[in-house]
C-alpha cells in the first residue's frame, strides 16, 4: 500500500477514542499525519486531565498503523494539553443562572431513560427545588410527548430560547421544533451547535437543578456535553438484563474517563406485579442492578417496576409523579431524588 496522507488517517480511523464510539481522526485529533524518510509520522493534539487516555491511544494508534503498514517504523507524538488550554474549548464550565447540572445516560436505547429523565426531574421539583429539563436527544427527542405539548419556543429580548413551562419545569427539546414525523437529519458539526444552543442560548434561570437526557450510546452529544459543561454528575439507567448492564459499563467507563463523577444506577423495569394475583414476575432477570452498582462501586439509587401507569402516563403527556404522585413507582422516584440530591453534596 502507497503511504500517504490519507492512508495514514485511514488506517487510524479504527482507533476510538476511549469510552466513546467515534474515532480519533473524527474528533480532530490528528494534526500530522505524513510518510517520512524514516517511516511515518504522526502528530496529535489531545485535551485531557488523564495521561493514560494518552498513552491508551498512542499504543492503538502505533498499533493499527503497523497492521497496515507492516515493516514500517511509526514515530507518534501527543501534545497533551489540560482542558483550559485547547484552543476555542475553555473546558467545562457552568450554565448561567443554573446551580446543578445532572445528566441522566444509558449504554443503550430501550431502558426508559427519558421516563426516568423525567420523573427524577419532576421528584426534584417536588422538594421544593427549581428544576430544567433538557431534552438532548435530537435525533429521538420524547420529552414533548411526555409532557403532552407540541408547543413551539419563542425568544426573549435578547435572542434567548424561553423554554417550555410544563408541571412546574422548564423544558426544552427538539420536539418542540419539528414535527412528530420529521426526522432531524444532522451531521456532526450541526449536533454540536444544537447541542450547545440548548445549553447556553436557553433562559434556564433561576434553577437550582437542570436534569439533560442524553440520548443512548456514547457518541458527539455526549462529548460535547462532558466537554463543555460543569457536570455535577451522571445518573445511568439499565434493566437487570445483561446485555443492558454490559452497555452500562460503557456508559459509566466513559464518564470515568472524562472526570465525571456516576452518581449511581437506576435499575428500571425491575419485575411486574400481577394485578390478578399479585404475583411477582422478574420478566428481565433479578438483582443485575444490584450487583454492578457493586461492580462499578456506586449506588444503586432505585429499582422502579414495571407498570402500566408508568407507561400510560408517559403516553398522556403527565409523568407518573405528577398524574399518580401517591403510587409505589412515583415514592420510588422521590427516593431516588433524595439520593441523587445527597450524592451532590445538597441536603435531602
């Protein structure tokens, strides 16, 4: 194979970086990329408060360029610069007017994230706290759904979003600027700047707490959040079944890797109860929550069951805790928000 530029970038377009799904070359990472009389070299540029993320992608990198360049010597060099350094990204930084920042996240789609997402957002709210939710899940937004509004954002006097007030919360989504049926068909660099404008062009204040549900996966929403946003932590959602929980451990391994702190799990669809009988059915396995919060050595802040009021309400557009707020899945919610409260430092 002909070495050059573009093989060079090819070849490293199989290394990702760590936690996320997205390679190296499309993060723009690589700098140089060039044969040279002695073999190749390469040039990269990375922001990070954690060498051994260096150190991971230079082994891979110098790795994947040997396989495709057997026999050739490969020289790579990272300039490893602290957060506040990269040029244009002044690191993680607060939400003006916003006390605490949470993310709610899972490994995978399907575990009822944005029904968490929401009902935690609303059980804050319940103890007396300000509280935004951000829908950042522009490709699959549901919070408009679940909270029964197709209502369409204006703007204040300044060019800012005013977000959509709903059962004591302020919300913003992509739901509220497309249609049911239209897709949002967007590339990377179109995500990165709805992302932010969600997060830094919204009135959110005052607000004591804004909840972001981020969309499944570890992709460019995520990196951007966890690299410009003042994280106070992550709440990650799984169902006791193993290939959820394996995706978990991807979720909380990319958080680790950035700095941000897992406030703990939240185990969903736990069991079904029989209205009939009463009997209890594990219908996705038992106690797989409990045992990788041990795994990941973080809390397990709830275990919510399946239930048709938790679905139906989500339909109807009032979340559990706010159409049934006497229910056991809605005192669950409440419980978990105490946690999550404590897990930040604030008092219960």
């Amino acid at each position: 194979m002909t070495i050059s530029e573009d093989s060079i970038r090819q070849a490293l377009k199989g290394v990702k970086y760590p936690g996320f799904s997205r390679d190296i070359v499309s993060f723009g990472l690589v700098k140089q990329a060039e044969p040279s009389a002695n073999g190749i070299q390469v040039g990269m540029v990375l922001t990070t408060s954690e060498p051994r993320i260096a150190g991971q992608i230079k082994e891979e990198s110098i790795a994947a360029l040997q396989a495709a360049f057997p026999g050739v010597s490969v020289d790579v060099k990272i300039d490893i610069q602290a957060p506040a350094q990269a040029a244009g990204l002044p690191g993680p930084a607060k939400i003006e007017g916003v006390g605490t920042v949470i993310a709610v996240a899972s490994g995978k789609g399907g575990v009822g994230k944005s029904t968490v997402a929401a009902n935690l957002a609303l059980a804050l709210a319940k103890t007396g706290a300000k509280v935004g939710l951000c829908d950042c899940d522009l490709y699959g937004p549901s919070i408009a759904i679940m909270f029964g509004t197709q209502e369409r954002p204006m703007a204040d006097e300044n060019d800012r979003i005013i977000p959509i007030e709903r059962e004591g919360l302020k919300l913003m989504s992509m739901g509220f600027l497309i249609d049911d049926t239209s897709p949002a068909v967007l590339r990377g660099p179109m995500v990165t700047r709805y992302t932010q404008q969600f997060l830094r062009q919204v009135a959110w204040e005052p607000l004591d707490f804004l909840i972001l549900d981020l969309p499944p996966g570890t992709g460019d929403i995520q990196l951007t959040i966890v690299q410009s946003v003042a994280l106070a932590g992550a709440v990650i959602v799984t169902t006791p079944q193993e290939v959820a929980l394996i995706d978990a451990r991807k979720a909380s391994a990319m958080f680790e890797k950035t700095n941000v702190p897992v406030l703990g799990l939240v185990e969903n669809m736990s069991w079904f109860l029989c209205p009939s009988d009463g009997k209890r059915y594990d219908i996705f396995g038992s106690g797989g929550g409990e045992r990788e919060a041990a795994r990941l050595k973080v809390p397990l802040l709830g275990q919510i069951p399946i239930e048709m009021a938790l679905r139906e309400s989500g339909d109807t557009g009032r979340p559990v805790v706010s159409a049934h707020p006497d229910s056991a899945v809605a005192k669950a919610f409440l419980e978990i928000a105490s946690k999550v409260k404590m897990r930040v430092g604030l008092p219960a």
